[in-house]
C-alpha cells in the first residue's frame, strides 16, 4: 500500500512538471479568447465591405456570361457581386459532384469556382499582385492606402481548413486605424480573411497558443491532432491523480503539526494542495471538454447518409429558359443590395438579393416578382432531405438548447441564424434534426444525436454556452474569469513547484562527480 501510494504521489509529481505549463497556458488564453476570437470574416463582415451592385458597370447577364466561359451544365451555385477586383463577376460553381446539403455549415468538398467578368465575359486564370491590390482597396475604400506583402500558403492566422481551396493567399496590409491585415484569395480574388492589429496582438496570448497552432504549418502538422488529443489524455490522468493525492493528504478530521489540514509547510506546496482541491473538477471538465472538442478518432461522426438536397431541390440549380435581366433584379432588390444569388429550392429557381442589415429579399428568376411560399410547401419540399419520415415539424421563434446564437468573435459565432427558423425532427436512426429557414429556404444545419451529445461534452462544459448564463451578463463573464483564474493558480504553482523539483535533481546530479571524486581523493590521501 505505501509502495503504491509513493508511486501514485511520483507519477503525479512528474505529470505536473510535464503539463502544468500547458494547464496555465490554457487557463489564461481561454480568459483572452473570451474577448478576442481567432481572425475571421463572418458573412455579415464581408457584405458590409462589398461595393454597391447598382452602379457597377456591367453588360453581360448570367446566361451570357456562363455561355462565354462555356459553362453549359447545372450549377451547384452562381452569384454576382463586386466581389473581385473591385469588378462585377459571376462565380459560378459547376455541379461536378453532389453536396451533401445546400448547408452553410455542410463540410464537403468544394468543386473549383470559376469567376466570369460580368462586362467581358473573360474568365479569371489567376490573381496577381495588381488583383490582390484592387481587391483590397475595393474592400477598405480608396482612401485606405494598401501595401502587398506578398502570397502565403499558410500563415498564423489562416490555419482554418475552410480556406483550403482559396490557397496560395495573397496578404494585404491596410493602413487604417485597425491596423487590418486582408487574405485575398489566389483563385478568385475575393477577401476571405481580415485580421486587424487588435486581433493578431491577442491571439498569441489567446487562440493561436490556446489552440497550439504553433504546430500548425510546420513540420509537426501532420501530427497535430495526435499532439493535441494525447496531451489532452495526459492532463485528463494528471488531473484525476492530482485530486486522489489531494485528498488523500487532506485532513478533514483535525488538523497536522503545522495548524493546518494540508501537510505541507512551505506556501507553495501548500496553496497548490488548495487550489487543486478546489478547481479540480473545473479543471477536468476543461481539459475533457477541449478533448471532444477535437472529435477525437471521430467518435461525434454517426455515420448517416448526406441530405439530399437536390431532392428537397427538384434538380440541380440551371438558368430558367426566360431569366430576368440583372437589370430587372437589381430594380426589384434592396437599394443598398451588394450581391444577388441564384438558387434552386422546392422546385423554384430563385435569386437572393442580399444587403447589410436587411433582409434577404427573395426573387422569382424569370419574373423578378417577389417569391412568397404556399402553405407548407417548403416543409413538404424538405421532408424529401432523407428517406425517412418527419415525425415533427417546429417553428422556432426564439433560440433553444441547440439552435443558439453566439458573439461573431467566438468559435462557432458570425453564422447566420435567423429566427423564425424551421427545425424537421426525421424518424432515422441518428434522430437528425434540420433547421431551415422559412423565409430563403436555406438549410442552415442538421444536427443528430450525436452532435447533440457533442453540444453538451464540448459546447456546454466548455465554453459554458447555456442560454440562461450567456443572457446574464456579466454574470457569465465572472463566473468563468473566477474559474479560470482558480485554475491557473493551481497550475502556476504547479509550475514553480516543478522548476524547484527540476532544479533540485539538477543539482544533485551536477554535484554527484565532484563528490565522487572528493571522495576518490580522500581514498588516496
């Protein structure tokens, strides 16, 4: 029994001299990361910066643009905005292969977007330096002066696999009063990243150490997740030690020599024993809740089959016979309108003719009339997503469990989640739910029963991300800083208490040979 308790006292000691730092390092990046996210352009950002579509210069409409860059088959998406270069462009993403879901959060593989000039019809081949600039300025305003700091493959703060297919990235330094940095992307010139000088700053003391994404990039890439997942095992073995060791050597009836319940004299050793005690659950559940935050070994994926959008569609998305002109659509949409899509839901082919701050204004396209769904049409549209039956059709007119709205700055902030919302509850074996917006006939996520248990391991236990508590700020913010501040007490003198044990055992072993050879030399004399 004592031979076990002093290897279970070692094998915690030595696990804390490992991971200690990592403990405090992601108890105060995750206080950072409650301010400032990584960098990223949420959909109502990019909007914002995209010029007015009224007055650009364009002669060509959609049928003869994709004519002249000899695009005749369906599309899986076309839209039309000054998006590149400051010019008016279609991008028009060919249908070579089906999505899973016309999703705005569906991970699939993305086909190859080609981008059309909507004046000449010419097909961009490649972005340069002179495009990357053009871009930028279109998105800051000519008044911002735009300095080309040449093209990344990856970078600090382009780590985001959503980026893939915009690689290499061309990086613009504005010289505004944030200081912004702007990712152009070498495919279609469009911004795809921004990151100001407050954003950059903070992420080496918030998500991009949080994260180790030191990692990310380099050499030690392809190993990453592995890194990432063990560590996180390691801390979870430390952290369940450290509360046996802790309690074992607690004394709740009186008290030892030293007036205390802890048997340590020293101040260190002493509040590293309290503090341990006191925020090691906390401490657990943020080390295994950043753990499933990774999908370790793919345990959140259940295997369902992908919705089937075209389905629910009535066919790929292609031009109706008689389109509206752009002209004619432009004169139906928003004054302030800076983008119009094409889209193909419930068997009507439809243009959203989007602008910042209001809503999306949909759009017959042959007759640029305003479209308004009959009765339950959508919803019987949708129930043909998956083969199986919908047991129950919500209306969700405020935010839930698992339909929430986060700060733009946060991991899963900025995407779209407008209310009413429509959420499908199918009878198939994963129990998926499907939320879809009424108004655009948008899928904008499907959930199943394991993703819903993915909500509660990483969303809820880690990020604390429970309506009652996100709706009584401040109250959320000092209930995690108190948290997170505990646990980096225990962590930091965690590490200090590891540094002297180091440094003891570094001693000894430098003074081992000069006492060994004081020794050799009194043998001789």
């Amino acid at each position: 029994m004592i031979h076990s308790k002093r290897w279970l006292f070692l094998l915690h000691r030595w696990l804390g001299v490992l991971l200690c730092v990592f403990f405090a390092m992601w108890f105060v990046s995750g206080v950072v990361m409650m301010y400032v996210g990584y960098p990223k352009l949420t959909p109502a950002e990019r909007l914002e910066h995209l010029p007015l579509l009224r007055t650009a210069p364009m002669g060509l409409d959609p049928a003869q643009a994709l004519a002249m860059a000899g695009l005749h088959g369906p599309l899986q998406d076309l839209r039309l905005a000054m998006a590149s270069a400051g010019r008016a462009v279609y991008l028009a993403t060919p249908a070579h292969e089906t999505p899973s879901a016309r999703s705005k959060n569906a991970r699939v593989h993305r086909p190859s977007v080609v981008v059309i000039d909507a004046t000449t019809g010419a097909v961009l081949t490649g972005v340069d330096t002179a495009h990357a600039l053009a871009s930028a300025t279109a998105y800051a305003g000519t008044e911002v002066t735009a300095v080309h700091e040449g093209a990344v493959g990856e970078d600090a703060f382009t780590h985001s696999r959503a980026l893939d297919v915009h690689r290499p990235l061309h990086r613009v330094q504005l010289n505004d009063a944030q200081g912004t940095l702007l990712y152009v992307s070498g495919k279609t010139g469009e911004v795809v990243r921004d990151a100001t000088r407050t954003e950059r700053i903070w992420n080496y003391a918030g998500a991009w150490i949080h994260w180790l994404y030191p990692l990310r990039g380099n050499m030690f890439n392809v190993y990453w997740a592995d890194i990432v997942n063990w560590l996180s095992i390691i801390g979870i073995a430390m952290t369940i030690l450290g509360t046996l060791v802790g309690l074992m050597r607690w004394r709740f009836a009186g008290t030892y020599r030293n007036g205390t319940r802890s048997p340590y004299p020293g101040a260190m050793m002493r509040w590293h024993h309290i503090a341990g005690l006191l925020f090691a659950v906390i401490a657990f559940t943020w080390i295994f809740s950043g753990l499933m935050s990774m999908n370790p070994w793919r345990v959140f994926d259940s295997g369902a089959a992908p919705l089937r959008a075209e389905a629910m569609d009535g066919g790929p998305l292609a031009l109706p016979g008689q389109p509206a002109s752009v002209q004619a659509l432009l004169a139906a949409a928003p004054s302030g309108v800076r983008e119009l899509r094409w889209t193909r839901t419930a068997g009507h082919t439809l243009v959203q003719a989007t602008a910042p701050g209001e809503r999306t204004v949909l759009l017959d396209a042959t007759t640029a009339q305003p479209h308004t769904w009959k009765k339950g049409e959508l919803e019987a549209a949708a129930a043909q997503l998956l083969p199986n039956p919908v047991e129950r059709i919500d209306t969700l007119r405020a935010y839930d469990t698992y339909y929430y709205t986060r700060d733009a700055h946060t991991m899963g902030g900025g995407a779209e989640k407008p209310l009413p919302a429509l959420r499908l509850v199918f009878g198939d074996k994963q129990a998926s739910w499907v939320h879809i917006d009424p108004h655009t006939g948008v899928v904008l996520g499907r959930i199943d029963s394991h993703r819903r248990l993915s909500r509660w391991l990483f969303g809820m236990l880690h990020s604390w991300d429970w309506l009652p508590l996100l709706t009584l700020r401040p109250l959320w913010d000092i209930v995690l800083i108190v948290l997170s501040l505990g646990g980096a007490a225990m962590s930091l003198t965690g590490v200090v208490i590891g540094w002297r044990r180091v440094g003891l055992k570094l001693g000894a072993v430098r003074r081992a040979p000069l006492e060994s050879q004081r020794a050799d030399s009194a043998i001789k004399f």
